[in-house]
C-alpha cells in the first residue's frame, strides 16, 4: 500500500481533502498521494462523436487542448497540494481512474460537495462508486469541515463483520495518533427497530439490566475491552448525538460489501452520509488499514 490518496476535482472541497489527507499520512507516517483525473473524454471523442463533419486538419488543435488542460491541472494542483505531496494526472474517467488508484493504498480521502440531498450522497458519483466497490477505507467530509485533529476516533459498533472491521481499521488508526478510541453502540426493544440486540436471549430484552447485559455480549463478540458507550436509541440521530457528546473528531462505520447498493452500504452509511457534518469514514468489511 502507497499510502494516502487525496482524490480532488479542484473545486471547492479540495483544500480541505488535501488538508486533511495529510494529517493522515503524517499519523500514519505513509506517503501522500494528491491525484486530478483531467476527464477529457470530449476531446477524444470528438472524431466519433463528428464524425460526419470531423475535419482531420484539427487533430493538432484538440491535442493542443489537451495538453493545456493538463499543463493547468498540474499547475493548479502543485498550488493546492502540501509540500512534499506525490502528483498524479492521469486522463480519463474521474471514477474508473480513482477507484482503480484506491486499490493500491491505505485509505482515500473525498470531498462531499453540493447542497441538496442527491448531491451530497452522490459525491459527484466518485465517492459512492468507490464505497460501493468495497476494496478501500473512504474518508468522506465537508469541505467546511476538515480533520483539523485526530485526538478522539469514534466507531459504530454492533455484532456485525462489517463492525469489526471498522472497530479495527478505527483502533489502528488512534493508536498511531496516539489519540482515544470510543465506540458507540444503540439499543432499542421497540417493534421494526434497527437496534434491537438480535444477539442476545429473547427474555433478555424485558429485563431491567438490558443495557449492561448487551455490552458484556458485544464485547465477548468483538474481543474489545476499551471504551464503549452504549446508549439506548435509533442509529444515524443517535449516532451522531453520540458523536457530538463526546467530541469525536471523526465517526467510522463499517459498511457490509454485498451486491446491492442498499445493503453494501447499510441504511446507517447511507444516513450519515446525507446527514453527518463530521469526517465520515466508511469501512468495507474485508478492508485493513
């Protein structure tokens, strides 16, 4: 693995992804890769796309064009990215070349741009295509909101693979930072509920002692004896209510890597990605960090 990728379209999310890539790479002592697709499929297909009325003679001009979008894409990029920061150009499909650079590091960092629902939880299309691939550990943020620090990591917990997977990647990465873990699981007995703590006898759910109960099982299933804060409550709200009460600098949750979009990601990813103002990182179940 490389190290970190900052995957930016040089618009307004980037400084903060570039911004916050680097505190990771430093924490993680890993390279920093900051990477542009120059997505010039126009140009090259012009020929096809005109083909009736293409004029051979201006090849050289659409290949002068490119070779000035990338030339500016460079430029505006070395502005953007902090010293030290490895470059990549290449030309292509923005989704297709980033996923497939995602593949060969620890983690990429993306921006969550736009204002309405569809924007935000389209990411521009980059980031949902990549947290749907499940191969990699996607941090997502708001541009007005980087990682400034990493001295508090919270995690979503439950009896899930996809749980400990992000209880992991989560604990590796505070350890680094030399920074608290704290993770955070909800329990709730109401009908249709999300949280209801499938893991324990059926008779255990009437009684009195619920909540004490339920931790002791999920931490004999995760193996963990840190912090862990279990609230009752329905997640996404919960999470996040849990997320601001104890200062976290940035939530993980672990995302379950099945065929469909819905379940991959869970209705709790897809929640906090609609909703969440912190860092979001999204945890495929097989990742490691």
């Amino acid at each position: 693995m490389r190290g970190v990728l900052a995957a930016v379209d040089l618009g307004s999310g980037s400084q903060a992804v570039l911004t916050s890539a680097a505190l990771l790479a430093r924490v993680l002592d890993v390279p920093l890769v900051a990477m542009h697709v120059v997505a010039d499929s126009y140009l090259r297909s012009a020929p096809r796309r005109f083909a009736e009325v293409w004029e051979p003679e201006l090849e050289p001009v659409f290949e002068r064009a490119r070779d000035a979008l990338a030339r500016l894409a460079r430029k505006k990029l070395a502005l953007l990215a902090p010293e030290g920061a490895e470059l990549e150009l290449p030309r292509g499909n923005p989704t297709q070349e980033v996923a497939a650079a995602a593949r060969n590091h620890a983690l990429a960092v993306l921006a969550a741009e736009g204002s309405t629902p569809l924007e935000r939880i389209a990411r521009g299309g980059v980031s949902r295509y990549l947290m749907h691939r499940g191969e990699v550990p996607v941090l997502s943020l708001r541009p007005e909101r980087p990682l400034e620090r990493v001295a508090r990591v919270g995690v979503a917990v439950d009896d899930s693979s996809a749980s400990l997977a992000a209880l992991k990647v989560a604990h590796t990465l505070a350890a680094a930072a030399g920074a608290e873990l704290v993770a955070f699981h909800l329990v709730s007995v109401a009908p249709q509920s999300c949280c209801v703590p499938q893991y324990l006898p059926p008779e255990a759910l009437e009684a009195a002692d619920l909540d004490r109960q339920a931790e002791a099982a999920l931490r004999r299933r995760l193996g963990y004896e840190g912090s862990l804060i279990v609230a009752r409550g329905e997640e996404i709200e919960g999470l996040l209510d849990l997320s601001r009460e104890h200062g976290v600098d940035l939530l993980a949750i672990g995302s379950r890597a099945r065929s469909s979009h819905w379940t991959r990601l869970g209705r709790s990813v897809v929640g906090l990605l609609y909703k969440s103002e912190l860092p979001l990182l999204v945890v495929p179940e097989a990742a490691r960090l």
